[in-house]
C-alpha cells in the first residue's frame, strides 16, 4: 500500500464527523484532483501529481454517481484529529530559575 505521511494526515481528517453534522468551529477544508488509482467501500485513491492520496469515505459521503478506478474526480476533505496522545514538554532550566539572586557578597 502506498503509505505515507500525508496520506496518513488525510486518512485522519476524514473521519467519522460527529453524527449532528454541527461543528462548533468548523476546520479549513481542501481539496485535492486526480485520477482513481484505488477505490475500496472505505477509502478512495487518487493520484496528483505522482503521490497518491488515501482518503477515508464513509456512508455519510455525497457524489455526483458511481465512482470507478480512472475516473478523474476532486475530492474536498476537513481535517479532522481522531486521538491525542500528550507527552510531558521540555522544562527549560532557564525558566525554572530565579531571575534575579537575593545572595550578598
């Protein structure tokens, strides 16, 4: 399968939108145009400029009719975060320190 980091990020921002379809704020949404290379009940392959995009589908997707590989189509696409993993930060020992010292010599 043709993997890599922004088909990953694309494959993420199309998951499932909650079921109310209303987004407090609603995400920036793209597009990309290309031909069919792969096309299965949960993602779509499209290939632009010799990458290739996965992107996820779901039930929810609207079209213009039956989609099959070689059809040229533009897909439009939200990017959309489907977990967090938070990892502790840096501590900059610069910060942590007083800024000014009381000592007297």
């Amino acid at each position: 399968m043709y993997l890599n980091l922004r088909s990953l990020l694309l494959c993420a921002a199309l998951a499932i939108v909650p079921a109310s379809g209303a987004l407090a704020e609603s995400a920036k949404s793209y597009q990309v145009t290309g031909p069919i290379v792969a096309l299965t009940s949960s993602t779509i392959t499209v290939e632009k400029s010799g990458e290739r995009w996965e992107i996820a589908r779901d039930l929810s997707l609207k079209g213009d009719g039956d989609l099959k590989v070689g059809d040229r189509i533009t897909v439009h696409y939200r990017m959309t975060a489907t977990k967090i993993d938070t990892k502790p930060g840096k501590v900059d020992s610069a910060k942590d320190e007083p800024a000014t010292s009381s000592k007297k010599k």
